[in-house]
C-alpha cells in the first residue's frame, strides 16, 4: 500500500480483518469512505466510537445491550422455564427473528472447537451452569440452538454431560438446518422449523 496515500492505507487496515473482508476489500471500503462527504464519515465515525463506549454484557444472559439488563432478560412476558444456548448475539438475533421462541437466552459466546483453540474454559458454560443450577430459576427446558456440524455437536454433548444430574430436559435444535449450515445465516422460517423439530439431546 506504498503508492496510496498514507491515511487511506490506515484506514484499510483497520477494515482488513473485519469478517468476510480481506486486503482487497479493505483498499475498496477505504477509497469508498473518503469519497463521502466530510460530515457523513464524522457520522460513520461516532456510530463506530458509540459501539465501544455504550455496549456492555448483559448480566444475565451475556448479549450485548445498552443496559446492565438486556431487553428480552428484562421483558416479563418471557417465558422463564424455557433458556435458549446459543453460539453469539447473530445466533440469538435469528432465533428471535424466527419467533418460534419466547424464553430466555443464554450467550455462550462460540463453540467448542479444538482445532482453532476454544477450549469450554473460554466460553460461558460455566455461568450457563450456576443459571440453571439456581435453587430460584423455574427453567424447565434447555434448548441448545447449535450449528450442526462438528463444533455444535461437541458443545452439546459438553453441556449434556455438565447437566447430566440436574433435571432439566436438553433438547437440540434438529430438522430444518441441513447439516453445514449456519444458523446465523439460515432464513427465518427454516430456525423456526428447526425449532418445532427439536429433539431431546
Ligand atoms: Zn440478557
């Protein structure tokens, strides 16, 4: 990025990396900023500061949210026997878009997966733990909203074990996500179905 202009390189460094985006990306999203108007990029600019400065973890459920408490933790027409486990706040984003659930979620903030190094100590099964081993929850159903592939599996079979003396029915999330498939990019209708379908894990 030698013969571009030093602040355009800057700024296409700070795209690279972003999910989905690689150098060349990067160089496009940085010739597109400094073509918009000055107030427009002081704009995109604040909304990107915004981000880190007003966003916290919900204390309950661990999404991120603007308040100690999430809206859907806060919400009292949730229904408190049922918690849903997701992978991230997409994850829980599109189950709640399905509107096939009306519990609780809890964040766990990825998956299993050995081979890139995220071990359960990194993710938030522990806190998953003490939420459902709470002499005060009325949970009753643990839904585990999981891809299903190899990552999504070894987090369900880790949690079953973990949960294994506590009586909680466990179920997974089943038909309607083809094997591969991402929940975060599966449509709407296809979650809920996944949803109605799910089996006892
Ligand atoms: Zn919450």
């Amino acid at each position: 990025m030698s013969r571009i202009p030093e602040v355009i390189g800057n700024a296409a460094s700070e795209f690279d990396g972003i999910p989905g985006v690689g150098p060349r990306a990067a160089l496009r999203y940085a010739f597109w900023l400094v073509s918009l108007p000055k107030e427009r990029i002081r704009r995109f600019a604040q909304a990107m500061l915004a981000v880190s400065e007003g966003v916290t973890h919900c204390r309950m459920c661990g999404a991120w949210s603007t308040s100690e408490i999430c809206i859907v933790c806060a919400d009292p027409g949730r229904d408190v026997t049922q918690l849903c486990v997701v992978a991230t706040d997409q994850d829980m984003r599109v189950v709640e878009n399905s509107g096939a659930f009306r519990g609780r979620y809890h964040i766990l903030g990825g998956l299993i997966d050995p081979i890139e190094g995220t071990t359960p100590d990194v993710l938030s099964i522990d806190a998953l733990i003490v939420r459902v081993s709470a002499t005060d929850n009325d949970i009753t159903e643990v839904v585990l909203a999981f891809d299903p592939d190899v990552r999504g599996d070894a987090t369900a079979l880790f949690i079953a074990k973990r949960m294994q003396d506590l009586s909680i029915g466990i179920s997974r999330l089943a038909r309607g996500l083809p094997t591969g498939a991402q929940i975060e990019y599966a449509d709407e209708t296809t979650v809920a179905d996944a949803f109605t379908n799910r089996r006892k894990q």
